[in-house]
C-alpha cells in the first residue's frame, strides 16, 4: 500500500501542450497503454536518459531524434523493448514512421518511449493500431489520463502542479512520472514528463533538467536496479511570451527553475511511497562529509542493504545493521568514533559505540511509523546529502517474482 501517497492533485493544463490517451492492449486487452503528447511548434524539449548499457532501442531513438525539433513523444506500456536487438529497433523506428505520418512531420521529431517487460520485442501494429484514438482524444486536460496510461506495476498515479508569476503572468509547470520497482535511476526515474509554458532556450533547460534530476530522481532508489528504459523530459512550450530565459541567471530564471525541482523532487518522492511493497517511507540523510561522493556512498550503503531494509519492514531496530552498512560504504580513513547516528531525533549512537540515553523501546517506536529518517553525522567535513528509499517486504518478493506470469 502506497505511503501517504493519495488521489492526484488538481493537474493545471500547459498551454501548447497536449496529451492523448488510448488502448492497444499490448499486455491486457482493454487498458489504457499508448500516450501520446503533443508540443507545440517551436518548443524547447530536454531529456536525460538511462546509462544502463542495454538501454533500450526507443531510449537509442530518443538520444538521436532530441537534436531533430521534435514535436511529439510517443508512450507505450506493457512492453520495454529492451533486450531485443536490432528487431527491436526497426520496431521502434516503425512507430515513430507511423504517428508521424498521421500528423504531417518527419518521423525524428517524434521521440518514442517504452516501459514494461524486458527482452519481448514491441508489437509495433498493436501500437500503430491505437495512434488515431489517442490523437483523436489530443487534450490540454488530460494529465490524470496520461498519469494512469503510463503505469506498470505502480498502485496510483503520480502527478504534480504547480503556478507561479513571472513578469505579470501566470506560468505552469505540470508533471507526471510512473515507477515502482527497478528503481535506481542513474539520470532521471523509470519515465517522467514535466511541461511548462514558460519560453525557454533549449539549452538552458537542458542544463536545468540535469541539476533538478540530480537533486531529485538521482536520489531514490527502491531495490537498487538502474532500468533499461529511464527517461525524463522536460518541455517548454513558450506559450507565456511575457519573459524568455535565455540563461540560467536572473529572478526569473531562479523562480522557474526553483519550481521546476520542486515539482521533480515530489513527482520522485511519489514513486518511493508507491515502492513495490513498500510499507515504509525512509529518508536518509547523511552530514559532515568531505565530498558529495563519500556522502552518497554511505547513503546508498544503507538503502541498498537487505538487511536493514529488512528490519525495516519488520520494525526491528537493529541498528548494528546500520553501523555495519556505514563501515562498508568505502569512505577512505573513516574515523567511526567520530560518527553519530539518529533515527529520527534519537541518537542511538554517538562516538561509534551506543549512546548512553538510547531505549529499546525508543527506537522500536520510530521504527514503527511510517515515515523514518535516519541520520548519519560523518563529523568529517560540510558536505550533506539526502537520499530517499524504502523497507523491503514479502509483497515486493512476491510482486517480483509473478511479474511475467
């Protein structure tokens, strides 16, 4: 059950940018399964991509057709098309042929997007089937649509919006994103789309999506698995003409791009709460490091280990699994006597050994909420870093292992 994840909020539409939602019963005949949005002509579009190396033909695709003006983005669920070589490619080349001949453009503007199972080739007819329903159903006020058409295995939609003023009038900036499992993102998260009206130079955004992936989707992870098909993008259609941001510089730059990360962090929080399984939202903060590395590495020490997401779930806390995780982490000349370390607001260690104030009671207490944070102070430096994971449970097992039958 999702962890303080509720109903979508209001989803304000983007001017110049429309979404459409259609079946092609790629896994299950009936579901919503094939989005298609649509940006306006002259349009700013970013991406950042998975770096797994079996990355998947439509991500291929992608990378390639992003330099080309493209105008529209291509969703199926259902299926990766990952693992499937060359057929795969001529699979994911067919569609984008396909839409683009229905709407009178060059087939690399259209930027194709898969998520599903891994190594079962697309059925491209299937997709070309469903493409004149999903322009037909073309609509500025279709997010929510779009939010449930590019679900897996999540248990909700996940969306975000947000308004702000720039230069007297109203901007927007509204996303959606899906994932639940295979979830270390190493650019972005399993798939996310964000738009706003806002004018923005392409390169300006580019840089901007980069820093606010960074800050947002590279910092969950839910079993530790970077997917084949991760994909964010980030479109400016320029409907709001009242500012144009052509560097990263100035108030208005920083408002939107303040926004923007905004909207990011929620839309990859969302999918930790919605983790296969999971039971437990877990922050992970980790202070006084000499770098940004050596922070991270401690922190996904920790959210990558079995045992204590383990202990998690159970409620159990047995923090020497913490200790240990923090040990291993690869942190060179690591002073553990200098190294404290809190669930929540109670020290259960101070100096590496346990600190004298520290119940049993009191730590099994926090172990039971819902939402945990746990803080390492390193006492080495001022860097700091947050991560954000979750337990590990019987149902992420099972969902896992009947995921193809």
């Amino acid at each position: 059950m999702p962890v303080g994840l509720g109903p979508l909020p209001v989803l304000h539409p983007v001017p110049g940018f429309r979404l459409g939602i259609a079946s092609a019963g790629i896994k299950r005949a009936g579901r919503k399964d094939v989005v298609i949005m649509e940006a306006a002509e002259g349009s700013s579009i970013a991406g950042v991509f998975t770096l797994n190396a079996f990355c998947a033909a439509p991500v291929t695709l992608c990378r390639q057709h992003l330099g080309q003006s493209p105008r529209y983005l291509l969703v199926n669920t259902g299926n990766a098309n990952a693992g499937t070589g060359n057929p795969g490619m001529q699979a994911a080349l067919k569609t984008c042929a396909a839409l683009a001949e229905l709407v009178g453009v060059d087939s690399k503007q259209v930027l194709p997007f898969s998520t599903g199972v891994i190594g079962e080739l697309l059925p491209a007819d299937k997709v070309i089937g469903a493409l004149p329903a999903a322009l037909e159903n073309l609509d500025e006020n279709n997010w929510a649509q779009a939010a449930e058409g590019i679900m897996t295995t999540d248990t909700l939609p996940k969306g975000v919006s947000r308004q702000i003023t720039l230069a007297g009038e109203t901007v927007t900036v509204t996303g959606i994103s899906k994932g639940a499992g295979m979830i270390k993102p190493n650019m972005a998260t399993m798939l996310g789309y964000i738009a706003t009206d806002a004018k923005v130079a392409q390169p300006v955004l580019q840089g901007l999506l980069r820093e606010a992936a960074d800050l947002s989707f590279n910092r969950i992870t839910i079993d530790g698995d970077t997917s084949t098909n991760d994909c964010c993008m980030l479109i400016a259609t320029g409907q709001t003409q009242a500012v144009e941001i052509t560097e990263a510089a100035g108030e208005d730059y920083t408002l939107l791009a303040d926004t923007i990360k905004a909207v990011m962090l929620e839309l990859a929080q969302a999918i930790v709460r919605d983790g296969e399984g999971a039971t437990k939202f877990v922050t992970v903060q980790v202070n006084g490091g000499n770098n940004r590395d050596e922070c991270l590495d401690v922190g996904y020490a920790i959210s990558h280990s079995p045992l204590i997401k383990t202990a998690l779930f159970a409620s159990d806390p047995n923090w020497g699994r913490i200790l240990a995780a923090v040990g291993r982490a690869g942190v060179p000349d690591l002073d553990v006597e200098k190294i404290d370390v809190y669930l929540d607001q109670a020290c259960i260690t101070r100096n590496g050994g346990r600190a004298e104030e520290y119940t049993e009671a009191q730590g099994a207490a926090i172990m039971a909420q819902a939402e945990i944070t746990i803080r390492i102070e390193l006492g080495r430096g001022e860097h700091s870093e947050t991560l954000w994971t979750t337990d590990l449970s019987h149902e992420y097992v099972r969902i896992n292992a009947e995921y193809r039958t």
